[in-house]
C-alpha cells in the first residue's frame, strides 16, 4: 500500500489504436527504481524491442514524475522524459523544469506512456481524472509559445499547463525538445520523438492531492531544510545568477567551449558574464515550481536589433554554445537565438554545436556560401547564428542537413571534418572543454546519453586538480550513482545548496514512507545505470562507442591554463570499467554484476541476443 | 481599522507558489492548491518592453477589510473576527457552502472547498502565518 507522494498510477496513451488506459504501479517496481529515470529505464528496456527505428511509431515516450513531484519538499518541480534518441539511438533521458509536472500528480498519475503515432495532429489533454485526445491540426506549425497560448485559450483556462513541441519537433529535428513555457527537456531528440507521433502537446490541469506518508517529520525537516539553503553561503549568489554564475568561473579555467571547442581563451567572455548579463537585461528572478532558488532570469531585450525580445534565459549553458562556443560575445544576440530554439522547439546545446561545426567548416573552406544558402558563416557572425537556428528550426535549406547533429552532417561534408565534429555517440558535447577538466570528459565518453554533462558532473570535485586523470574514475562513478538517485526521485542538480544526499533520502522517506539507507541507494544506483547500459549494449553499443573527439583526444590545447592538455582516456576509462563491474574490452556488463545488481532477467536477455557476458 | 495583515511586495515575488503549498499542508494535511487560502498569479510572457516586474508574479491574500463585505453579506452569521489578529474567521459548522460570501469577496480570494462544501479563508495562521515564514523572497510581510 503506497502510503504517499506516489500515486501509483500510470497512464498509458496509444495514438494508433486511440486507446487510454490507466495501469497500476507495482510497489515492488518502486522500491527498486524509484520513479523517475529509474522507472524510465525499467519500463523502456522491458517495452521496446532491440534496434527499432527511434522515430518510428514502435518507439515510445514515457513523461515521469518521481514520489516528490507535487509536494514542497525544495529543487523538485522536474520531470524526466525517457525514450530512445533519434540523435544517437541509445537510452536518452532529459529533465524539464518549469511549472508542468506538479498537475500531472495532482490529476492522479506516477507518469504517462505515450505510444505509437497518430493519424494526424493531435494533443493530449488531461483534464483531472478525465482524459481525451484532441485535434491539433491548427497547431501544427506553431512555435511552443503560440500553441501554449492557443491551447489555454481554447479550454478557456489560464491556468493549464501545457508542454508542446514547436516546428523543430513536427519535422523531426534529431535534437528537438519539448518545451513547457521556456523550459525544456531538451537534450536527446525527445521533441522529435514525440513530432514523429504526431503529437503537438500535452495539456494538464490537475485538481486532486498528494498526500506525504509522515506529515509531522516532514514539517520538521522542511523547516531544516530551508534554514539549510538560507545558510548556504552560495545561495545568494546563484539567486542573483542562476546558472549564468557558472561562466566566469568555468572561463577562468579553461572550461568555456570557444570556436568549436577548439581553445580555451574567449577574448569578448567579459559580455556574456553573469554579471553583464544581470545589468543588461535580466527584469526578474524566477522560480519553478516548489523551488526556494529562483534561479530563473526572466530576460527582455532591451536594444538593438532584437529590441521587445522576452524569454527565460538565457542559461551558462545555452551562454557557452550559442555564445562563446560560436564566438558571439553579444549577449542580446545569445538570448535572442535562445528565445529562437524554445519558440522552435531545438536544444540550444546540440544547436549551438552544429553551427559551430558549421562555421569552422566553412572558415576551412570545406563548404561555401553555395552550401550554406549564402550565409557568411564566419565565427562571431550573429547574423548567421539567428538566421541558421531558423533555418535549423524549420529544416530550411542547409538548416536541414544541420537539423540530423554533428555527426551525420561531418559524414555529409567529410574532408576529414570528423577531426573536429564534437559529439560522443552522436550527442554533441555540453558546456565544458574536456581538456580543461578530463573528468568530465570521462563523463561524456560514458554517459548513457551520449555527451552529456547533467548525469554526474565531476566539475565542482575536479577543481583541485582538473588536469589530472588520477582518481577521476572514482569520482564520476560515484556522481553519476547520485544523479541516477536525484533523477528518480527527481532532485534539481541546484538541491546542492543546503540538501545533501542524506537529506534528499529524509525526504524520501518522510513523503512515501519508505526506508533508503547507503547501501539500497547504492545498490538502486548501480541497477538504474547498469540496466541504462544493458539497454545501449542491447542496441550494439561496445567500447568503442566510449570515446571522444579526436579534437579533444589528439589536439593539444592552444592557449589557456590547460594549454598543451589533450584528454587521456584511455587510463580513465580502463578504471572506470574496473571499477563499473564491465567487461574492460567490450564494456559490456560481466554477468555477475548484473546479477548483483537484480537483473538477472537482463542477463538472460542479453545472454539470448547472443552478447558474450 | 484591522489590526494584522499579510503585505505582499509583488515586484519581489518569484512565482514559485510555495506560499500555497505551505497553506495547504498547515490548512488540510496535504498538498492541494485548490485548498490553499492564498493564491500565485503568474504571468511571464511579457510581450513589450514596458513589462513591470509588480505584475509577473502576484500573490493574493485575504486584504482582511473592516468592514468585510463576506462577513456583511453572510446569512448564517458564520463569520466572526479572531480576538487576536482582528482576522476574519469561518465556522466551518456553520457555514453552509452557498457562496454568497464568494461572490462578494473584492479581492476574489474566498473560494470553495469542493469536497466539504464550505468557504475558505485565510485565517493569518492565528498570528503566525507560514506563508510568510517559508516565502523565499521576502514576497510576504506579516504586519501587526
């Protein structure tokens, strides 16, 4: 019996046979996963069938709250989107902020599974208890803010939340994102997931409760808690900043990605601090949903040619890849492209690769203006970046070729452009220079995800010594364990300013009643992400898809602190096998870890697929 | 005059509506925004450059006006002031679910609990209210 914070129901939409059905949540099934990714990662390796096409309709989408969504327990308004990816074809995970997820619990289900395509447009709209499929052909074509707005006008409601996909996600960019007012989830291709569904958006409006298993240790620790973050000595500074605070620093060490990642020294970094950013255009702090850090910068731009701009953001992330890593240094120019990918429904991290890409291309002289539609495609070009992320958004001319990622579109151009074609597993690299902070490259070599910094960040214990590869192995394979933890439980990475991962499990504990102690979380860590890779092994995916960019692995860096540093992966990465429990030449799972972990009904399965355990 | 009131520095507030989350725990046990006795209006899609930050995200709360037109306008006479605050307050016994006080209310913050058919109110926590204790912000100001 779920005693709270769970509400131990999930619902099941199949868009070609019109069905919706509601499922119950084995308990068992939570204990062991959790919720969120956790569960995400069980149900899509039990509910798809190996190599299918990740933008057909055999592909699915699961929406996922965990047991802490819907209360106000601090850093939990996320939710995680889990399918396969379009861009690499390995498990993808993305999380979404903002003020969504919290109806979805509050109409009385754990998450939803979308499944199969419909006929045509359509939105899901779950209204309480009751839900329906709704024509959404006037929709199609509009960007995420004008289908938000047209769907809270048409139920007559203001209040509604809405996530949806913009142009980006209906032609099936290989990087949309789904997008609920300015927030996305945006990594991994699940906007084009769900575009290839033909599903425009899901609109919620929940009325009902959620209830908490222990109410009066819950008061106690909520009161801890918040005198926790007020104590915090960087909570006022990340309020001021949000993520932004991130680029002085992170520039300061190398880490900031510059022209296609290809030094570690921006000269115009003083614009697009964080500081600049807060004097020119940030109006207003903003919160999602529950969170005592407004970390949120509602932002208008105030001059220039993007005058009467508005947008939450821009983030250190979108800042390093649309910005530095393109070598714009015009914050109105960087939000203006960030406002641009949400409107269109395009993650501003793989975007902001792809152009780069683009623009080194062209400055080598293997495309020219007849292939770029006459764009000037000089790093530092505003101009270009604006008009390519339109083009990208809607698959217009060379926009198309740039919507499949860097990966295919190095195979396109060739000429030894892979030298340079920043990815792992097809997921352009996030916003940090690998060979600044070789633990972080570690993490891009071996997400789940392909490159990705949000699923267990080494950059704050790698500080010390960044350039080192001793140790590192140890550190990732504990972060990415937590953040297995905080994405099915569904912690912000911020609940680090005043929660520690002690205080996440009271939490936990005190909402659904169940008991964590280190050894379960631990053990529930280590099945969530070896079941993510027994899903990516299932797929054909080996060692040899842990790797890096040759840029990252063979090209000393020019200039900066770390100047003369490439990533030495190889010593990481035997480690981190070792250390993992994986075969070290094939990096597949050993049978005995698998089994230690619980799943042993996955090493029968990947024992069937004729893979050698 | 009243004597207590929450004051509200909307150009402060974050829009994070843990205000209404706290209301409805202290309030019912659990989390149900329809329950919460204050409210978060949110709206951040300014569309031109005039966009004041007093109107992106802006709580309510009871104003506790003397005289108060729910209390005026009650048939039941369930309404009466806590001796302590000078708070408007509802005898959830007597009240009899017929909304009158809803339609009368300036601020249109009294609503409806569906599920035992009364109206609610804000009734300043008896002097300590915990909206105000947890805002973040700084949003909410208890006034005495």
């Amino acid at each position: 019996m779920l005693k709270g914070g769970y509400t131990g129901k999930l619902l099941r939409i199949d868009l070609s046979k019109k069905e919706i059905i509601t499922e119950s949540l084995d308990e068992k099934l939570l204990e062991k996963y959790l919720g969120g990714r956790g569960l995400g990662a069980r149900l899509i390796f039990e509910e798809l069938a190996p190599k299918i096409d990740a933008l057909s309709p055999e592909n699915k989408l699961y929406i996922l709250t965990g047991p802490l969504q819907g209360t106000l327990t601090p850093f939990t308004p996320k939710c995680v989107v889990v399918s396969k990816s379009p861009l690499t074809g390995t498990f993808t995970r993305a999380l979404c902020g903002g003020h969504f997820i919290q109806d979805l619990k509050y109409a009385g289900y754990d998450g939803i599974v979308i499944e199969g395509k419909a006929e045509k447009p359509v939105y899901i709209w779950i209204d309480d208890t009751k839900v329906t499929l709704k024509d959404a052909t006037h929709l199609w074509g509009k960007t995420t803010g004008q289908t938000e707005r047209m769907i809270k006008k048409e139920i007559g409601d203001d209040t509604v939340k809405v996530a949806s996909i913009g142009p980006g996600g209906e032609r099936c960019v290989r990087f949309a994102s789904i997008i609920s007012s300015s927030r996305a989830a945006a990594r991994g291709g699940c906007g084009a997931v769900m575009g290839s569904k033909n599903l425009k958006a899901i609109a919620i409006r929940g009325k009902g409760e959620v209830k908490v298993a222990n109410l009066d240790l819950f008061k106690k620790i909520l009161e801890e808690a918040y005198l926790s973050i007020k104590a915090d000595p960087a909570a006022p500074f990340r309020i001021k900043y949000g993520t932004t605070g991130t680029v002085a620093i992170a520039h300061k060490m190398g880490i900031m990605p510059v022209r296609n990642y290809s030094t570690g020294v921006f000269e115009g970094i003083e614009n697009i601090k964080a500081e600049s950013m807060r004097e020119r255009i940030v109006i207003h702090d903003e919160s999602c949903f529950a969170c005592p850090l407004p970390c949120g910068k509602l932002s208008l731009i105030r001059e220039g040619p993007y005058a009467g701009t508005s947008l939450e953001g821009p983030q250190y992330e979108t800042i390093g890849l649309l910005g530095s890593n393109c070598g714009i240094d015009n914050i109105e120019t960087i939000a203006k492209a960030n406002q641009l990918c949400n409107e269109l429904g395009i993650d501003t991290i793989s975007t902001g690769n792809v152009i780069a890409f683009a623009m080194e291309c062209y400055e080598r002289g293997l495309i020219t203006k007849e292939d770029t539609d006459g764009i000037e495609l000089k790093f530092g070009s505003g101009k270009a970046l604006v008009e390519l992320v339109k083009k990208i958004g809607k698959r217009e001319g060379f926009g198309d070729r740039l919507a499949e990622g860097v990966k295919r579109l190095s195979t396109h151009i060739g000429g030894g452009s892979d030298d340079f074609a920043m990815h792992v597993k097809g997921q352009e690299l996030a916003s940090f220079e690998p060979r600044s902070i070789v633990g972080m490259g570690l993490l891009f070599a071996t997400a789940n995800t392909g490159a990705n910094h949000s699923l267990g960040p080494t950059f704050r214990q790698e500080m010390e010594n960044p350039l080192s590869p001793q140790g590192k192995a140890e550190i990732l394979v504990a972060a990415q364990n937590d953040y297995c933890l905080m994405d099915s439980m569904i912690f912000c990475s911020f609940s680090r300013y005043g929660l520690d991962m002690k205080f996440r499990f009271k939490f936990f504990s005190a909402v659904t009643g169940f008991n964590i102690g280190g050894v379960a979380a631990a053990e529930i860590a280590n099945r969530i992400y070896t079941l993510e890779r027994a899903f990516n092994v299932r797929e054909g995916f080996t060692r040899s898809d842990d790797s890096l960019p040759p840029r990252s692995l063979n090209e000393p860096i020019p200039e900066g602190p770390s100047k003369g540093n490439v990533v030495p992966l190889k010593e990481m990465l035997d480690e981190y096998y070792r250390l993992r429990g994986w075969d070290s030449e094939s990096g597949i799972p050993t049978r005995k870890t698998l089994e230690d972990v619980g799943l042993k009904d996955v090493a029968d399965e990947l024992k069937e697929q004729r893979y050698n355990l | 005059m009243s004597k207590a009131k929450i004051v509200i520095h909307a150009e402060k507030c974050c829009g994070c509506r843990i205000c209404e989350l706290i209301c409805s725990l202290t309030h019912t046990g659990v989390f149900n925004l329809s329950k919460a006795r204050i409210r978060v209006c949110i709206q951040r899609t300014p569309s031109n450059k005039k966009i004041s930050p007093f109107l992106i995200d802006v709580p309510v709360v009871c104003e506790e006006c003397n005289p108060a037109p729910c209390m005026e306008i009650c048939p039941v006479e369930a309404f009466s002031r806590d001796p302590q605050t000078d708070a408007v307050l509802i005898d959830e016994d007597e009240c009899t679910g017929c909304g009158l006080c809803i339609e009368e209310c300036p601020e249109g913050i009294l609503r409806l609990d569906l599920d035992r058919n009364i109206a609610i109110k804000c009734d300043l926590c008896s002097g300590s209210p915990e909206c105000v204790k947890y805002c973040p912000t700084s949003a909410l100001d208890f006034k005495i």
